[in-house]
C-alpha cells in the first residue's frame, strides 16, 4: 500500500519477501517510531528508518520466525529500542520448532534480543498507548494490537479481509480461533478503524465484517 496518512501519524507498510511473504508495518509520529511485526533485513524498512532517524519500540502480533527473524539486525542497529511479544508466545523466539524455522523452511531463527512479555490489556509501548487482545489460534500467543487513538488495529496473522488464518502450525488452535472469533465480534471498534493485516490488503472494521468469511460463520 501507499502511505497510510492520518491525522498525527503516518503508517509505511513493507514486504517481506525472504523465504516467505509477509509484511511489516512502520508507525511514525512525534510520539515516536515503532515497528510492528517486522521480517528479515529489509533494505527498503531499514532506509526508511534512517531517514526517521531513530526506532522506539519493535511490537510483535505473534512468535513466528518470519517475524522474529527481523528483530536482532533492527536492535543490532537500534540499540535502545524495546521489543515486545505477547506473554504466551514467550518460548518461541528461542525454540526453532515452535517458531517454525526448521526444515522444510531452511532458515534457523533463535533471537538473542531481550524481549518484554505483554499480557492482554493495555500497555504503554514508547510513544503509544495500546491494547493487546488475545487471539489464539495462529500460535497459543496471538494477539491482535489497536491504537485506538489513532483508528489502527493491527492485525497479524489472525484477521485478513477475507478469512481468519491457518491453524495447523505448533501451538496453533482451530478451537480456540474460533472462540476468538466470536470473542472479536463483541469489542466495539469504530467502523472506520482502519485494518492492517500481515497477509492481504488493508481494509476497515466496517469491510472487514463483511467480506471474512470466518467472522460471517461466526456471526450467524
């Protein structure tokens, strides 16, 4: 996507395309500069960054290596920033079974960064305010991230305009997506909360209960 523009704040959207297709977001204003679920080294993130000049916070949705792989070359480079992982993913940037970067995948992702653990609710992430709400079933972790002061709600690889995510990788639940499902269906966003997924376009609250097929089901 073009730069999303909002009052206050502007999001950069980048693709990571190393060994597997996936984004990772930039959040920049006066309050600050964070990462949200970054990939590999990316040139085209990383200039970026240097063109803001510094990085606040790195703010992962969930513990897959796709993203965790990102998050020793970005500290490595920003030294003062803070990382952050949902508390029930805590095993998984050290254990390469349950990040998924054994074989088939060809890539060893072990993250030597320290990592804070957040617990659902809110959390003051540097610059931002923000609410973490659990949505196992991607990994025992899962979360999905709003900034509700700014309309952003970032949803990893729980919630894509058409369908909810696979379940079948390590600590992964069917059962509990669909809960969560359902549990997403009850907090009221704003219809204009602006969508922004790992996988697929961005989109609306409004768009979004109308064209995921999982959150329809869930619905009727």
């Amino acid at each position: 996507m073009a730069a999303l523009v909002i009052p206050e704040a502007v999001v950069e959207r980048f693709a990571a395309t190393k060994g597997f297709s996936s984004s990772a977001y930039v959040l920049c204003s006066a309050a600050g500069t964070v990462v949200i679920d970054p990939g590999f080294r990316d040139d085209a993130l990383f200039n970026y960054l240097e063109t803001l000049g510094d990085m606040d916070a790195i703010l992962l949705t969930h513990g897959h290596w796709v993203h965790l792989a990102g998050i020793d070359a970005l500290v490595a480079d920003y030294p003062d920033t803070s990382a952050y992982l949902p508390a029930p993913d805590r095993d998984l940037p050290t254990d390469r079974h349950l990040n998924q970067s054994t074989p088939p995948n060809g890539f060893s992702t072990v993250v030597q960064s320290d990592i804070q653990f957040l617990e659902d609710g809110p959390h003051s992430v540097p610059g931002y305010e923000v609410v973490m709400t659990g949505t196992t079933g991607t990994t025992a972790g899962s979360s999905i991230c709003s900034v509700r002061k700014l309309g952003l709600l970032f949803t990893g690889d729980t919630f894509m305009a058409d369908v909810a995510t696979t379940t079948y990788r390590p600590t992964g639940s069917g059962e509990d997506l669909k809960m969560n499902a359902k549990k997403f269906l009850t907090i009221p966003f704003d219809n204009k909360t602006r969508i922004l997924p790992d996988h697929g376009p961005e989109t609306t609250h409004e768009s979004l209960l109308r064209t995921n097929h999982s959150l329809q089901e869930t619905g009727e």
